[in-house]
C-alpha cells in the first residue's frame, strides 16, 4: 500500500521509512516533516483530487488560489452553514453573513443546545495529552509498517491538507477550509503538524493561549472544526483548561 500511495507524491520531498526506522516527531529544522499512514482510503481520496484537477500539484495550486481569497471567517462559516443546513431552525438563526466569530459560534452552539458540554465555566482538566509515539503509529500503520513522510517548508504547513485531501466526509471539513484554518492555526499558535490519517491530523503548537479568554475562543475554534475533540472532555471550559496546559492538539473525524 506505502508503495502504491508515495506514487501519488512523486512531486513531493517524502521519505518511506519503516515505522520503526522514524524518529518522533519527525523532525527536520524548517520543515513541517509530517508522517502520512496509508490507507485504501487515503488512496481513493487522492486519486479522486487528482481526477479533478489532473495533477496532484495542479490540485494543491488549484485549491491555494481559492484559499487566499478565502478568511478563516470564511472557512468557519461554510463549516457552520454546512451542519446547519440540517437542523430546522427558522433561517434567521442561521443566516451568518457577516458575523463575528463569536457570533457564528453561538450559531453554531444553537446544535449543542442545552447540553453541558457547551459549559463555559473553567474547570481543572486531569486528561493526559496524546502520546504521539512509534507505538501509537504501529497501531495506524500498514501491514508492512511503514509510512511515508512528507517534507513541507515550515511556512507551508497549511499546504498540507491539500497535499493529502483528507476530508470532505460526515463533518470532516473539506480540505480547502482545512487549510484556511491550519494557516490560522499556524500564524496564532505556530503548529506543526506531525502526522495524518484517512480521518486524523495530529498537531503540535508551538505556543499556548496566554490567558483563559485566548483558550476559551481558541477551545470553540476546535469544536466547531472537530467536534470530537469534546467526546472525552465534560465541557468546553475543561477543554479549554486543556490548552493552557498541553501543546499535542488532536483531531479526529468519525
């Protein structure tokens, strides 16, 4: 399967390196060096990319024209609009046209509520970070374990959800409002990101929110991007707890 899939990036700086062979992270100065587990799904969503735009790279230029047009306003109201459009809440609710962020979050939170996960209150967050380690990508990796790793420059790690167009199902966003968002991501936080699946991205920041107001909104980024980052976290004030103290940010799609 590796072999199949690193034939997609023949345009790319990658590694195949066995899991065992691969230092944690993957580290390279200047380089986002992000470790991509293969999958049959992985595959298809790569193939599908390159039928439409007939290129991997011609895709990954294709879809960066539309992301510099593109504020990560922009990208969270398409994902908000996206989940909305199947609840019946009357359209006034969910008009988000020019709403702030704050607001386009409580139109968001109109799906969670009454929930106490939506609790904003800080609590303490006793939750262990995720141990990225070689035994967590044994446990992803193919039958042969191995993997491959892609080389980005490190201002062009919001590239990455383009160069491996993972999204688009279930809530997963599509990979063009996941780029806006890493850029995001990356200019407030300065991330790196370490790995991804046909449904994962792990990531490291490279600082923390200074104050609890910064990760409370920063909390609010997450669920609407991944919601799931809730299912282990009582409420979105833990969550946020969270962040202050832990740098391994991982997102998850069912």
């Amino acid at each position: 399967m590796v072999e199949e899939l690193s034939q997609h990036f023949k345009e790319c700086d990658i590694e195949v390196v066995s899991v065992q062979d691969v230092s944690i992270p993957a580290h390279e100065e200047g380089k986002h060096s992000i470790c991509i587990l293969p999958s049959g799904n992985l595959e298809e969503m790569l193939e599908d990319a390159i039928e439409e735009a007939g290129t991997l790279s011609d895709y990954v230029h294709q879809q960066l024209e539309e992301a510099r047009s593109m504020t990560v306003e922009d990208a969270w109201r398409h994902i908000i609009a996206s989940q909305l459009m199947y609840t019946d809440l009357p359209s006034d609710q969910i008009d988000l046209e020019g709403k702030s962020f704050e607001d386009l979050y409580k139109a968001y939170a109109l799906i969670w509520e009454g929930e106490e996960l939506l609790d904003e209150r800080r609590s303490e967050a006793e939750k262990a970070p995720l141990h990225f380690d070689a035994k967590w990508l044994q446990e992803y990796a193919d039958e042969d374990d191995s993997l491959i790793v892609l080389k980005l420059p490190q201002e062009a790690g919001n590239e990455a959800p383009l160069w491996v167009p993972m999204g688009g199902f279930n809530d997963c966003p599509l990979p063009l409002h996941q780029s806006v968002i890493m850029k995001h991501f990356q200019e407030k936080y300065a991330i790196t990101i370490l790995a991804v699946t046909d449904d994962t991205w792990i990531v490291q920041a490279g600082s923390r929110p200074q104050t609890y107001e910064d990760a409370l909104k920063l909390a609010k980024e997450h669920f609407i991007f991944c919601h799931y980052v809730l299912d282990d976290c009582p409420t979105l004030g833990y969550y946020a707890d969270y962040l202050m103290k832990h740098d391994t940010w991982y997102f998850w799609w069912d």
